[in-house]
C-alpha cells in the first residue's frame, strides 16, 4: 500500500470513530435524560457539554418554552427541573432515528428526529417528536467523552396524547 492509500484509510477510520463517539455521547444524554432510570455512579448530564455549551429550543413552541441556555450549569439546572426528584415525569423515553452525522475537521454536526413517550405525574401522557441539530466538539477533558455536545438545538415538530396503561402481570 502506498502512504497516499495509507492516510486515506486513517482518514476514513478516524472519521468512522468520530462519529461512534458522538453516537455514544447523545444515547448517553437521552439514556440521562429517560425516567426511570438506574442509577449510574459518576456519570453527569454536566460532563457530556463542552464549558461553553448552549443549549436551545428554536422554532415556535420551543424557542418561548426553553430559550436559549448557556453553560453546563445552566443547562443542567433546566433539565433537572423536568428530572426525578421534580415531579413532573412518571417515565420518560427517547428514541432517535433519522441520524445523519457529519464530520467537519474538529466539530461534528449531528441531526435526529427524536421520539419522547411520557407520561407525567398527574396521569397524563404524550408523544413527541422533535428535530435535534447538534455540533459536538471534541473534549479536551482526560477522562469521559471523546466528544462533547457545543451547541443543542431542538424543535417540537409535533406531539399526540397516548395512554399509559399499568404493567399488567401475566401468570406462566
């Protein structure tokens, strides 16, 4: 092989776990951000924003919902309102699909559709769906993600009541 064919090939594997990083760095998010959830010693939703992250809802209903955040602090003070011990989510579950993942030098750009079944405290239950564009940068951190998120944007495209039933137990 010549180095020419060499470097193409370094290339494409650096990119090919570029992207796999970043892949674990949003299912580690949504996985955070799901209710109930087990315990998971010494992870943080703080840990997987870069320092000068921000963190938006755009489009019409989530542009006045959420604004614009800035700061892992100020984006995990957010989401927490939302999170155990708030009661707000009885359960709460994320899927993504759609994924198209760019890889651009030092930044990533990410896009999804992601669909969120919750149900809430007081009974109620929806489906949402919403475009996320996320831009990760890599981590200058020793320990954690290879990527982080910069920049998170996302925007309800639409959402629909659901019923939640109880787990029903079945006998073998």
């Amino acid at each position: 092989m010549t180095h020419i064919t060499i470097d193409a090939l370094l290339t494409r594997l650096c990119t090919l776990e570029a992207q796999n990083e970043v892949r674990k760095t949003i299912a580690r998010y949504m996985a955070l951000c799901d209710v109930p959830r087990a315990p998971l010693e010494s992870e943080s939703l703080a840990a997987l924003f870069t320092d000068d992250a921000v963190w938006e809802g755009i489009g019409s209903q989530y542009v006045r919902k959420f604004g614009r955040l800035q700061g892992p602090a100020a984006i995990v003070d957010m989401l927490q309102t939302y999170l155990p011990p708030a009661p707000h989510f009885a359960t709460n579950v994320h899927f993504l699909t759609s994924e198209h993942i760019e890889v651009q030098g030092d930044i990533i750009k990410g896009r999804w559709i992601m669909l969120q079944a919750s149900g809430y405290v007081d009974a109620g239950a929806e489906l949402i769906a919403a475009r996320l564009e996320v831009d990760f940068a890599p981590s200058t951190r020793e320990e954690g993600h290879a990527w982080l998120i910069r920049h998170f944007r996302t925007e309800r495209l639409f959402d629909a009541p659901w019923q939640v039933n109880p787990r029903k137990e079945t006998s073998a």
